[in-house]
C-alpha cells in the first residue's frame, strides 16, 4: 500500500524538518499551478519519470522553469539508449502516484527503490524552500533543500545534483 499524505507528514515529524503545506485545486502541469502558486514563495518543481531502452527508471527532480536537456541527462547518467517518459502505470507501480502527483516524497514508498537515479536540478536548489506534491495533486509542501536532501537521504536515495538545462560540460563529461 503506498504511503498517504498522513504518513509522509509523520516522517517530515520525525526527521525533525520543518514543512508547511498549502491545500489547492488538482494541477496537474507547471503551467496550471503557475497563477495559484505565485503566492508561495520559493522554488517549484518539476518532476519526470523517465526510463531508458533498457528500462532503468531515473526519476529527474527540475526547477519548473529549466528546459531539462533530456539527451544529456541521458548521457551523464550513462542511460542506455534514450530517455523516454515512463507509462503511467510503471510510474503509479513504481512511485505509488498518480500522473500529476509525481514527487521525490514519493521516495518514501518502498516500491521506489526500483529506481536507478534520482537527478535533482542545481537551479531548484539555489531555492529556500523548495515545493513538492505531497503524494497527491491537490496541495504543494514546503521544506528547505537541505530538509529535502535529508528526506532523501533518510529514503536510502544518494542524489546526483545536475544542471538539468545543461547536465554535459563542454567536454562532453558530466558535472
């Protein structure tokens, strides 16, 4: 059974990371947030579910303003193939959300671990606090980039931080 809401909170709780959450309509994509989340301060997110040919999942956490440059994360993280957008139900099997809801506390879920790579976006962590899904579409949480980091730590996840509009150097290796 996927964590819910509840479960997510009591974690924050017991990690002792502030959070603060805003209820909102369902949205669904950046562009349907962006009028209502003008009022929250800080950086919003957006979150793809990508896997190779091979079906290694990486799970690509953006500021909702970077173009993330989809071939050089593929080749930074050594991705077999392209990177495509995984099918929803591999999504709700693996992250235990529904598209719309895709989030990194959906890392909390113990079905998440057949993730490969976890990418977070450099520019979203320039951001203090960063907001996320809280397992469902219809509220957004807050909590600093370090609470985030500890989340995910505490998640058992190491996170690759990238610069997701650029994730090559000049030289063709990763950052």
């Amino acid at each position: 059974m996927p964590a819910a809401r509840a479960d997510l909170f009591a974690m924050l709780d017991r990690l002792g990371l502030d959070h603060r959450t805003v209820d909102h309509p369902a949205i669904f994509t950046v562009e349907e947030g962006r009028d209502f989340k003008a009022d929250m301060p800080g950086g919003h997110s957006k979150n793809l579910f990508l896997k190779d040919k091979k079906g290694a999942l990486t799970l690509a956490v953006a500021h909702c303003d970077t173009r993330v440059d989809l071939v050089g994360l593929g080749r930074a993280i050594g991705a077999k193939g392209r990177l495509s957008f995984g099918r929803p139900e591999l999504m709700t099997q693996t992250l235990g959300v529904v598209p719309g809801a895709v989030t990194p506390f959906a890392l909390i879920n113990e079905t998440a671990r057949a993730l490969g790579t976890l990418v977070l976006d450099r520019a979203l962590l320039d951001h203090d606090p960063v907001w996320f899904h809280p397992l469902e579409n219809t509220a957004s949480t807050a909590v600093s980039p370090a609470g985030l980091l500890r989340f995910i730590e505490a998640c058992g996840f190491f996170p690759r931080i990238e610069d997701l509009a650029a994730p090559l150097g000049s030289q063709g290796e990763a950052r």
